[in-house]
C-alpha cells in the first residue's frame, strides 16, 4: 500500500504537484543546456563512476560539455540563448540504463 502511495506521489502523469515539479526542474535545467542524468555525481557515487566508464567515449565526451558550458552560462549569470533551450532535452536519459545493468552484475 505504502508503496502504490510512493508511486502516485513522484508519477507526473498522475499527480498535478509532481507534473508541476518536472516541469519547473525541466525548465532550470533547459537553461543551462543540462540534462537531468548529468547532475549525478561520478566523485559521490561509485555506481555512477562505473557506468560512465562504460558508456561509448562520445557520450561522455557530449555530457563533460554540457557540464562545462552551464558553469560558464552561471559564472556570467546568463542563460542558453532561447532558441537553444527549445531545443534541449533535459530527460532523455543516457545513464539509467547503465546503472541498471550495474545493479545487476553487482548482485
């Protein structure tokens, strides 16, 4: 039951205060040119350190980018021009998919 709970309170599709949240942190992150997967941490989480090592050189290479323009957009307190944050696409997901084969063969 509590879990049912959980599930309704984070799914966007069925909860407005969890759509209105997604959207708010979908739009901070379009400022910047984020993606929400970049925000992990490889220096926090071993898992996430793995998984980068795992992911093709490009990808990473594209994510260290994007890492670096949005600290330069912050250190001059600007945004990505709006042409460009319409073209953002701050939850397609690159690293879910390795951590969950990371849970996996660590088990």
């Amino acid at each position: 039951m509590a879990s049912s709970l959980m599930k309704w309170l984070v799914d966007p599709k069925k909860n407005w205060f969890a759509a209105q949240h997604m959207k708010a942190v979908s739009n901070r992150l379009r400022k910047y040119g984020l993606r929400y997967d970049d925000l992990y941490d490889p220096l926090y989480d071993l898992d996430v350190k793995e998984a980068l090592n795992r992911l093709p050189r490009e990808v990473v290479d594209a994510r260290n980018q994007r890492l670096k323009r949005a600290m330069d957009l912050s250190l001059k307190h600007k945004y990505l021009p709006e042409h460009l944050q319409a073209m953002q696409t701050p939850f397609r997901s690159y690293l879910q998919d390795m951590l969950a084969l990371n849970c996996k063969t660590s088990v």
